[in-house]
C-alpha cells in the first residue's frame, strides 16, 4: 500500500506537467504578438531584435525603378505625413521606404531616438534607399519638421551625391504644390535664375492628383436601397452636384508660381543676355546750330505776410513770448439761507 505523502507528490508532479507547461508557450506568443504593431504604411514593427531583417534583405528590398522614390518628412499636427506619402508615392506609381519594406515583409523596429540599435537600424535603411534611388525624386513635407529629422541629416546629403538623381521635387502634402528644390543638370553662374525657372516649369506642370478614401455615406446607400427595391412604389430621384461644385472637384491643385501676380507664360532671363535700351540722341549734326538752351523759369514770388518783418542782417530773432491765458475763477452762487424752524419757548 503506498503511502499518502508518495500519493500527493505524485499528483503535484502530474498538475505540474500538464498545468503550468502548456499556458507558459502560449503566454510567451501573446506577449509576442503584443510587442507587434502596424505602421500607416502597412509595416510591421517589433520590439523584438530576433524579428528585424539583416542589412541584405534590406538592401534586396529597397531596390526601386527610376523616377519612384519617393522620401517624407515633417508631420501636420500631431499626424505624421508618412500615409499622405504613400499616397502620393501610389498616385506616382512608386513606393516610399516604409512602403518597400512592408511589401517585402521585413518586420522592423519601432524608431526610439534613446535606443542606439533601432537608430542604427533605420539610418542604414534610409542611406540605402538614398543610395538607390535613381532618376527624379519626390520629397513630400508636412507642416513643421522635428530638428536634425532623418530626411535632412541622412537621406538629403547622400541624394545630392548619388550621381543618378538628376532632381528632388518638394510636393507639399497639405497644397499638392511641387517646387524643384535641386536639379543636378543647372549651371552654378546663375543659381537664382535657375531656381526661379524651375519654379516657373513647376508651374505650368499639373500636379498629381491624389485621391483619398472617402466615407461610406448611409443617406445615398438607403436612397440606392429604396430606388432599387422591387416593392417600393415612390420613385426617389438623385439631386445631381452643383456644377460648380463638380468643377472644383475635377480641378488640379494650384500651382506654385514663383511670383503671386506674375504671367505663367513668362521666362527669367540673366541680365547679361539681355540687351540695354539706347539713350536718345541728343547731338546735333556737324556745322549746324547748337541749340538754344530753353529759358530758366522764374520762381513764383510770394509776399511776406505783415506780421512776419524781415529780420536785419546780423541780429539774431527776438525769443517769442509764451503768453499763458490767465485762468477766471469759475462764479459759484451762493447757497439759499435755510430757514430757521421757530424759538423754543421756555417752560
């Protein structure tokens, strides 16, 4: 007969086995699952080293057609301008850097500036996309930018020295505006001319238009519900849009001229290629006449007021008198006598 003390160990060694092993694996994947998010752009990111892609698979990923890169930076409020990127990367046929590793799978770190590895990790990504990158560039800005933000302090610099970029448009996320921040092929003489025609090409280019996602809209979903439905006898008839309203939907964005009241049709042109105006000619031909010189006009002469004497040479003007009104005393009546109430008589 066994004893009870061998019975009960036995036991706690079974609950053991079977209850505590199990749930620990699946708490460890919940916690994993936890530490996982998704960004604006449908990339994953972990807190997790383990899930992070190695510096080839990156590499591999961030490989993009000329003319499709398209770099973000700055946010409008408190919104990151990361998913108004992608949408314009998506109006352009191309792809942003998050964009690129989300449709590769890669699994990256969340960016903390305090964590030395995730920031090693994201500068690698951000000057291998800028490393190949080729062609046009489009940069898409947010309202306010954080100091040294990685676009400006990473990307930037390696974009200007990357020899296939040919040009970085600026295209601001809230305007549609595009304005040509660096063109590779300008002369350096005359900068502010270059810039200015570039600005004047951004002009009169159309900028992408860049749809949003609008919001199912229950009022137009019931009327198409009840106009179909085979019982209903009411015939309901759609109000078409404004006109004015369809046109302003179908209209571009408005550009970026370089001068509010300025022709769209005009070019700037450097001074040294223009041509100065001739003065008149004011000689007159050999042996002839000189001209008469025209007569001096004579100044108006206006006469002195009586009260203002000419003063005599040498003698300095007498200083004026200040003549301070003397201040009458305001008359104040007198006040009414009071009548007196009458004598108390003596008892």
């Amino acid at each position: 007969m066994k004893s009870p003390l061998f019975l009960g160990l036995y036991a706690l060694s079974c609950f053991s086995l079977t209850g505590f092993a199990m749930p620990y694996g699946k708490t460890a994947e919940g916690l994993v699952r936890r530490a996982q998010s998704v960004t604006d752009s449908g990339l994953t990111v972990s807190d997790v080293e383990s899930d992070w892609p190695s510096e080839a698979q990156m590499t591999a990923a961030l490989t993009t057609a000329p003319n499709k890169g398209v770099f973000w930076t700055g946010s409008n409020g408190k919104v990151s301008v990361e998913g108004r990127a992608l949408l314009v990367a998506k109006s352009l046929s191309g792809n942003t850097l998050e964009g690129s590793l989300a449709k590769a799978n890669l699994i990256m770190p969340s960016f903390n500036l305090k964590d030395p590895k995730t920031v090693e990790v994201w500068t690698f990504a951000s000057q291998t996309f800028a490393k190949l990158a080729s062609g046009e560039s489009f940069l898409v800005t947010g309202r306010s930018t954080r100091e040294l933000n990685i676009f400006h302090k990473q990307e930037l610099p390696r974009l200007k020295n990357n020899k296939k970029i040919t040009k970085i448009t600026k295209i601001d996320s809230l305007t549609n505006r595009r304005t040509v921040v660096f063109d590779r092929n300008a002369k350096k003489e005359d900068a502010a001319i270059n810039e200015a025609n570039l600005r004047q090409k951004a002009c009169l280019s159309k900028p992408p238009l860049v749809t949003v996602p609008r919001r199912a809209n229950s009022f137009r979903r019931d009327l198409h519900s009840a106009s179909t439905d085979s019982d209903s006898t009411e015939v309901i008839v759609k109000r078409a849009a404004p006109p004015a309203r369809a046109a302003r939907r179908n209209t571009g964005a408005a550009p970026a001229c370089p001068l509010p009241n300025a022709p769209q049709n005009k070019k700037v042109v450097a001074r040294s290629n223009t041509t100065p105006k001739q003065p008149k000619d004011r000689s007159f031909a050999a042996g002839g006449k000189k001209p008469a010189a025209k007569k001096p006009v004579p100044k108006k002469k206006v006469a002195r007021p009586a009260n203002r004497p000419r003063r005599p040479k040498g003698k300095a003007a007498p200083p004026r008198k200040r003549v301070t009104p003397k201040k009458k005393p305001k008359k104040v009546p007198k006040p009414a006598a009071k009548p007196r109430g009458k004598p108390r008589k003596r008892r």
